[in-house]
C-alpha cells in the first residue's frame, strides 16, 4: 500500500482531533458507551479485520465456533476503541498522587520488579493486550522511566499526538528502525525498556516460535538485549478491570535461558519463553488482545 496523499492525512487528523476534544468533554461512562458504538459501527463495515479476528480465533483454538469468534472479535474491536478512549482521557483521572489506587500488581510482581531495579534495569515485553498504553504509564511513573520503541504511523500527524501522549508517561521512545543502541545505552543507564512484542517479525528481525499451537515469527530484540546485557526480561501488560480506569498489572517471569547453548539458541528459547507467557494470558482474556493484527506463518495474511 502506498503512502496516504497529504489531503487524506489531513482529513484523518482533523476528525481524530475533533473525536478527541468532544471524548474529552464527555463524562468517562459517556465516552465508553459511545465507544460501544463506533465499535460496534467499525465491526460491521471493516469486513477485513473483522474476518481475519474471527479467522485467527478459530485457528488459534480460542474459539471452537463462528458465533463465538464473532461475539470475541467484537469485545476485541471495543477493547482497541477504550485504548483510544482512556489515552485521550487518563489525564483527567489519574495523577501522580492516586495512580496506586488504579493500578493492581499480580501477588508479589511489584516487589519483585522493585528488588531487580535497585540494582539494575528491566527488560518489559509487552503485547496488543488490555491498553498497553497504561502499562507504559504505570511502570514508568511507579517504578522507573520507560525507554520504548514504536512503529512509525500511517498518519505521521495521528503519531505526533499519540507520542506526545506517551511521552507525558515519562517514557523516551525511539522509532524501532534504529533503537537498538539507544536501549543498550538506557540498560547502561540503569533505565527501564518496554518493547511491544506481540506481531508477525518478517526476516531477520524474528526467529521461529510456537503460538497457539502454530508458527510463528517473534521479534528477537528483547532477547537480544537480556543476552548481550544480563538484564532480567520479563512479560508485564495491563489488564483492564472495569470501566472506571482500573487495571491489574500481570507480571511474568523473569525469563533467563543456558549460557551452555548457542547464541542462536539462547535468542530462540527466550523468545519462546515470553511469547508461551503471552499466550497464557491471552487464552485466560481472549477479548482484551488485538486479533486483528497478523501473527502465524501458517495462515493467510
């Protein structure tokens, strides 16, 4: 697909501003209950992402039958849109002060993670799950500031006011393309990383993992740093409680692999450890990940 005409990125931008400004106006319940209906609008006229969500359920195992990889996709189009939601509106509800009081941490993570980073930084591997926006805020103002990566978007103008969200978070964020050292320096600087590592890896940016039962390319980044730093990898995403900006932070592992095997091998068993982790989180909250996004080498694009 080519690059989107200057007149579309303009178009696009004016109308996610306008969207933006009214949410903001809008009470929180307001806000989720109209968001319960552009989504449900959005299921019904984007037939590709609808399709391949129910495609990837059935192929996964997460849904035995159409009518229930139906009912998920569309819990999973409402999920994308309260991403979009909270984003706009989290400012207006949480503060440094009662950012506790709208985070949980999974029995002993958060003590866990504390402990790792008074001697050194932590590697996050998050995914498409619960609003992994608020994952990043959490960790970066309860425990440390996050360096991040991000994948340049369609509408650079949309991304402008995105990251400028993220950054609000205490995060620095690097386009993915030439991130790499700036995280190692951050590692070096005793700071936190948090990668996205939940899609398809086309090339040498992935190696050959098992999801679901399938293949599947995994982003070999994470694991790249744990190995050549020693820094402790762990899977943390955000899963969304209620619709009153509460989450649970689910922290899993750390992962560490055998310094017997080859570097090769090493990258591939660690990439099987957080994408095993990821995809038990999921199984137990099929609605809160993005099926839409491609992810198996053994089904259509």
């Amino acid at each position: 697909m080519g690059k989107k005409s200057k007149t579309i990125i303009n178009i696009e931008y004016f109308f996610a501003v306008l969207f933006a400004c009214f949410v903001r106006i809008l009470p929180l319940s307001w806000a989720y209950a109209l968001n319960r209906l552009l989504s449900f609008l959005l299921y019904l006229a984007d037939s590709h992402h609808r399709k391949r969500s129910i495609q990837h359920l059935i192929h996964s195992g997460v849904a035995q039958t159409l009518p229930e990889a139906r009912k998920i996709t569309l819990k999973s189009f409402i999920n994308m849109g309260k991403v979009c939601v909270e984003t706009i509106k989290f400012d207006q509800y949480i503060t440094p002060d009662n950012i506790d009081k709208h985070f949980s941490w999974t029995e002993g993570s958060r003590e866990m993670l504390e402990t790792k980073m008074k001697k050194s930084s932590v590697i996050f591997v998050g995914a498409h799950f619960g609003n992994w926006e608020m994952a990043g805020l959490s960790c970066s103002i309860l425990l440390k500031p996050i360096v991040s990566v991000f994948r340049n978007f369609d509408n650079h103008k949309i991304g402008k006011y995105v990251l400028k969200k993220r950054r609000s978070f205490k995060q620095t964020i690097y386009p993915k393309e030439r991130a790499f050292r700036p995280l190692i320096k951050a590692i070096r600087q005793e700071k936190a990383v948090g990668i996205l590592a939940d899609q398809h890896a086309g090339g040498s940016l992935g190696v050959k993992t098992t999801f679901f039962g399938h293949p599947a390319k995994t982003h070999i980044s994470p694991a790249l740093l744990h190995i050549k730093t020693n820094t402790p990898i762990v899977v943390g995403v955000s899963r969304r409680l209620d619709n009153k900006l509460h989450f649970e932070n689910i922290i899993k592992g750390p992962f560490t692999t055998s310094s017997e095997l080859s570097e090769n091998e090493q990258i591939k068993d660690i990439c099987q450890q957080f994408t095993t982790a990821i995809e038990e989180i999921i199984r137990h909250y099929p609605e809160q990940w993005v099926w839409c996004h491609r992810r198996w080498i053994d089904i259509n694009r």
